[in-house]
C-alpha cells in the first residue's frame, strides 16, 4: 500500500485567496474569484438525509454566510424532506433536488458540500466532489476501509480543498479542556489510555418491532440470528419501496436482497455497508484520544482485539462485543472495548502523576482543581489546542480564510485507522504489527488484504 504524503501536518497547508475584498451579492460562485472571498456567502449541497444529514444541514441553516442551495439523496421521502426543510427555512423555493451526486456536484456556482452517506459510499462521493473543486464536511469514520480512506486524502491534497470530519466532539469545550490537561503534562507522562466504545446493535430506524411482530410465530427476537435461506430470513426480505433506488444504494457493495432492517440508519450492523460500534463511534472517543495525546498524524504499533460476532451472513452481523489492546509509540498502550464494564463510555488519560476521564456530558479528573470551569486558567495552558465552538461554522470560516479546519481529512485518517486495524485483528484471530511511516501491515498478506475491498462492477474506486 503506497504512503500518503503528509505536508507537515496540514494544518499549515494555505491556498492563497486571490479575490480582493469585495461587496459580494447573497451568492456568487467561487469560479468568479478563483477562491472564496471572506465576506461572499458560502454555497452548500448537501448530500444524504439519514441519521447525520438533518442535523448538519440544520447546523449550516443558522449561519449568516452560508446558503444551502440543493439537496441528493437516494430516497425521494428523505429527499422531498430535505428541500422542504431548506425551503421552509428560507422561505423560498430555492433548494433543488436531486437523485444523481454527480449532477449536483458539476454545479460550478456550489462551493462546498455536506456528504452523510453510509459509509460504503464515503468514497466514491467525496472523491468525486474534491475533483469537482467542492470542500467537504463528511462524515466519520473517513471511509469503509484505509485504502478509500488513503484515497479521500489523496483527493483532498492533490485538489486542495477544505475538509471537515463530522468529529463534532473537538468543537466542544469539555473535550478541549480534557485533551489540553494531557498536552500540558499535568498527568504527568502518560502511560495508558481507556477508549469505552458502544456495544450490540441499535435500532435507531425503530425497524426491528415490525418485523419481530411478523417472526411472532416462530419465537424469533434476534436479528442477529436470522440467517439466509430460513424461514425468517424469507419473511425479512421484501421488494424495495418504491420510493427508494435501492440498485443505486448499493452501489460498490456486494449485491444483496432487500431487507428494510439492513438499510436507513440500520446499515451499521451490516459489514456489507458499514462497520459495526466499533467504526461508528472511532472517530469520536479515539479522536479525541489521539488528540490528547498529539498523535493527529501518528497511529499505533501492535493491535490485538477479541470479539463476539453473529454469522458472517446474519441479517445484522457486526461486532456487538469487543476488546482490543493496542501498543503506540512512547510506551503508551491504549484499550478499546464495547461491551466491558471495566471500560467506562469516553475517553480517559492515565498518567505518572494522575488522569482525566471525558465523555459527552461527563468530566473527571484525579485533581478536583481541574474540574473547574470550562477550560484551563492560562497560566496553565502553554499548550493552546485549536479552538471551534461551532463545528459548521468552523468549517464555513475555513472555507473563506483557506485554513485548515480543526478535523482536516488527515487527522480523521488517522483516528479511524486503529478501527479499522482492530477490526482486521479480530476478524483474522491475530496480532497485527501496523508500519505508521509506511501505512501498511507488517508481514501478513492475509490481513493487508483486508485494508481495501472489491467493488462491484461498474463501479471503480478512486
């Protein structure tokens, strides 16, 4: 696998603005200036209205200097939905739809996009737009394996484009403060660090009663042990609703039948579509991890997980339980479980001299002078992390000043890339031994083929 090369962490990665500053009207394309102007009002599609779409288009919505303009999704209910909530809020018809990315994309007057798709089009979409000259706001984990996230990166440098993860969490003052405490040595050196990580599946689509209801005759109530050719796996599978493209949706993934269970929200639990807990939340609580301990472009050494799976062909078939051990530089060892009580949910830094525990609306820390107020006193902050307290806006701002966003592509690459290796351990029952310089797996063909996937024809990886 051929490395990536990293310009000197990227965050001093610029593109020189060559629009003078100008009254601008409500919007103009970017073409007209070559870059985009600071005070001209930012241009944004958006694609996918899943789980994450409503929510980051509403977050882009309520500021001043971006409009969204078109909206793609794949279902014409999400889409009709997606305009209509733009439409509503403009009060206006502006907003157009539509079916094909493609199309929405080769829009020269678009200056930037929001993807939130399932993972198993991450690349294909953002690949795209980059070539389009789009910057990005896209969803975590970065892309479905580390080859099309190796990919995605590849496509940011080479078209120099402005990207944000949808790692919302650095946006928030409690895991700036957390990550800061560690930066600033006052845990001392550390030692171990503690990544708790959702378990099971979830149904958030709410999916699952229906079709419990139509299993009620033979005591099924797992999903999970539904498998192809039995009576409940015939019962599962249905024709596509017809307001879904489901040949479309797809897309590069294996061909399989429909299964309402397997699609909206509910893809995660299939590896054909996405990753499981485990890659779902990596890019929240290991992001943050790496970011406390300044390991943005780094990764770790030696991965070795366990885990309990369902049938490789079970309706829902990721990982609900997990444990993983993993070795990094500096004699830092790293624990990531679902599933494990001893583990709590967040993040949590161990050190020579103590330790701090963060979460999403949880704090801890083995000094109680730490925990107050919302960040460090200054004397103590000799390390000053990148601040943002508004993940949408951070990256409209970035795609005017040209600046490095606070979750560009290539930290994303990396939070995700202990997943993804962690996954390939527990699916090959080994040890996995990770080159960080050369981004490859050391001495094991049989896992390193588990870094890329086949797609299905017509359609190419980048």
């Amino acid at each position: 696998m051929k490395k990536i090369a990293f310009t000197g962490i990227s965050r001093r990665r610029f593109i020189t603005t060559t629009a003078a500053a100008l009254a601008l009207p409500a919007i103009v394309p970017s073409s007209i200036f070559g870059q985009n102007s600071p005070s001209k009002r930012i241009s944004l599609g958006v694609v996918g209205w899943g789980m994450q779409g409503p929510g980051n288009t509403k977050g882009f919505l309520a500021l001043d200097d971006c409009q969204v303009v078109a909206a793609c999704d794949l279902d014409k209910n999400a889409l009709a939905s997606a305009v209509n909530t733009v439409n509503d809020h403009y009060q206006n018809k502006d907003c157009k739809a539509y079916h094909d990315y493609r199309e929405m994309l080769a829009r020269p007057d678009i200056d930037a996009v929001m993807i939130a798709v399932p993972d198993h089009w991450h690349e294909l979409i953002a690949t795209e737009a980059a070539r389009n000259k789009k910057d990005i706001y896209g969803e975590k984990p970065l892309a479905k394996t580390i080859a099309e996230q190796q990919a995605i990166v590849r496509a940011v440098q080479q078209n120099k484009i402005i990207w944000q993860t949808g790692s919302w969490q650095r946006s928030q003052a409690v895991f700036r403060k957390a990550a800061e405490i560690v930066r600033n040595g006052l845990i001392g050196k550390v030692t171990h660090v503690e990544v708790g990580l959702p378990s099971g599946h979830t149904d958030f689509k709410h999916t699952k009663p229906e079709l419990v209801a139509k299993l009620a005759s033979l005591g099924i109530t797992d999903l999970s042990t539904i498998r192809p050719g039995s009576a409940a796996w015939k019962i599962a599978v249905t024709e596509p609703p017809p307001e879904l493209d489901f040949e479309t949706w797809i897309g590069p993934s294996r061909m399989e039948e429909y299964i309402k269970q397997r699609v909206h929200m509910n893809w995660r639990w299939n590896y054909n579509t996405g990753g499981g807990q485990l890659l779902d939340w990596v890019g929240h609580h290991v992001d943050i991890a790496h970011w406390g301990l300044g390991f943005d472009n780094s990764g770790p050494l030696t991965i070795e997980g366990h885990g309990e799976f369902p049938a490789a062909d079970a309706l829902w078939n990721t990982c609900t339980k997990y444990r993983i051990e993993l070795k990094y530089p500096e004699d830092i060892t790293m624990t990531i479980a679902g599933g494990h009580p001893d583990i709590k949910s967040g993040t949590k830094w161990i050190g020579t001299e103590g330790w701090v525990w963060v979460d999403r609306g949880g704090f801890d820390a083995s000094n109680p002078d730490w925990k107050k107020g919302k960040s460090l006193p200054e004397d103590l902050r000799k390390v000053k992390l990148y601040e943002s307290s508004n993940h949408q806006g951070n990256f409209i701002a970035c795609v005017k000043s040209r600046q490095p966003t606070i979750t560009p592509a290539e930290t994303a690459h990396h939070s995700a890339i202990p997943g993804h290796l962690s996954l390939i351990s527990m699916i090959t029952g080994r040890k996995i031994t990770w080159d960080n310089a050369t981004e490859t797996i050391i001495g094991d063909a049989e896992a390193s083929k588990l870094m890329t996937r086949s797609y299905r024809a017509p359609y190419q990886m980048s």
